[in-house]
C-alpha cells in the first residue's frame, strides 16, 4: 500500500468466502487501497458440492497476502450457514476493529441436477450458504452500522438470480433471493446511511467450473461451455472483474445507489 492510495484508510471490511477466488480477490483490492480485512470462510467440503471448497491452509495462506500488504488482516473459519457462528464472527470482527463499515456477502455454492435427481440435501447445502448465510451476515452486522450510522453492504447474486439456468433450480432460487433480500434490506437501512447493493457475476474464472463439468460429464472447455451466455467471446471474466465492481459499490463514487443490481455478466443479462 503506498500513501497516495489510501482510498479506504480507516474503513473495515468483513468478506466471506473470503480465502480464495472472488472473496480472495475482493479482500486483496480493498487492502491494497488501505482498508483493514477480515476474511471468514468455512474451510471444508460439503457433500453435494462437486468441487473442493477452501482449507485452512488457504485460509492462513490469505491472511498472510493481505497482511503483507500493510495493512490488518484477520480471518477465521465461519460456516456461514450457522447463526452461532455468524453471530461470533462479526463481533470478533468489531471487537479487533472497532468498528465494521463494509460488508460483501460472497460466500456461495453451486451443484448442478435436473430436479427429479435434486435431493432435499443439495437443495439446502445451497439455499443455506448463499441465502440463509446473507441473511444471518446481514442481520447481525447491520446492528453495528446502524449505531455507527455508516455502511455499505454488497450482496454476490449471479446472473441465475436474474434468469434461468438449465440443472440449477436450487441455485436460480437462492440467487434471486439474494436480489430480492438486497431490495428490501436497501429500503429498511436508507435512514441509516447505508447503502445495500448486488453484483451478479457472469460465468467467472475459477476452479468450480472442473468440478462442475466433472458433474456432467462435459467434454471440452468448462469456461467456454458455461459462459455461452456471454456476448463478449475470447476473453474471460475473473474475479478481479468482480471486485472492481464491489470496490465501487463500497466507495463514495456510489453513494446514492441503493437496492440497485450490477450485472459483469458480459451481457448475458442483456438477453433477457
């Protein structure tokens, strides 16, 4: 971090799914521009999930990158799914910080089966990462951001929270519960100075995309199979992509959007 970018010295953010990809990449953005970090993570594989989640060596190996950037760093494995856990996270998060004034609700899930194959297990691995535990993050930090009347939460939908997918009803379901949760939370804290915002990514860069293709058997290039959506062709989103567009939704630049969706989809939204 260098003095003349110090776009958010003094302000704390707490990013779930936090120790790689998307999480990893938004934490790394915030703390090269001077915010402290706090990263959680849940730091085990789910059993319907057909591809490995993070470990605590990831974990430990992300704190140490964000540290190293000069700024404070803390994380913790969180399963956002639990509220007990939620609930200890966020007032560690305050209690080393002082207080919390961005929070980007990344943590998220995906497996993909036709519904007659959809077992109530996979349906809830799903639902309760990426809805049940935006809820629970959301309830328990904006508490604080209200007593500090200051706050900025992103919520990361999907593009399958603005249409419908093939094989993935648990997941389309739970991402347009994330928009839907994002508009109404936006109407309730306005009063309060704070601003809650969605980002849906298209199909992004990671290594989910090999576990889903081993899933269906998919012969040929996961990226390009799952993106067929996008208009842009031979060049691909990553989650830097996505953290820039969180770094401004967090900033002042964007201080009077509020229950608004961002899609970096590469205009597949656009096709309605």
């Amino acid at each position: 971090m260098t003095a003349g970018n110090q776009e958010f010295k003094d302000k704390t953010a707490l990013i779930t799914g936090g120790a790689r990809n998307i999480g990893l990449a938004i934490a790394k953005d915030l703390a090269s521009k001077g915010a402290a970090v706090a990263i959680v993570d849940i730091c085990r594989d789910l059993e319907t999930i057909p591809y490995s989640l993070s470990t605590t060596d990831d974990l430990d190996k992300s704190i140490a990158e964000l540290t190293a950037l000069g700024v404070k760093a803390i994380g913790e494995t969180c399963d956002v799914r639990d509220e007990n856990q939620v609930r200890s996270a966020v007032a560690g998060v305050i209690k080393a910080f002082g207080h919390l004034d961005i929070l980007v609700n990344n943590a998220g899930v995906i497996s993909l089966f036709p519904i007659n194959e959809l077992s109530a297990s996979a349906w809830n691995e799903v639902l309760d990462v990426c809805l049940k535990g935006t809820f629970f993050c959301c309830k328990h930090v904006v508490p604080q951001m209200v007593k500090q009347r200051y706050g900025k939460i992103v919520n990361i939908s999907s593009v399958a929270g603005l249409r419908g997918l093939g094989l993935s009803v648990h997941y389309a379901a739970a991402k347009h519960g994330v928009i839907g949760l994002t508009k109404a939370l936006a109407m309730e804290v306005a009063d309060h100075n704070i601003n809650v915002n969605a980002v849906c990514p298209g199909t992004v860069e990671s290594p989910m995309l090999d576990g889903l293709a081993f899933q269906v058997d998919l012969d040929g290039d996961p990226y390009e199979h799952f993106s067929q959506g996008h208009l842009f062709r031979g060049r691909h989103i990553t989650p830097l992509d996505i953290a820039n567009a969180v770094r401004w939704l967090v900033s002042d630049q964007s201080r009077f959007l509020t229950g608004t969706v961002i899609s970096i989809d590469a205009g597949w939204s656009a096709r309605g």
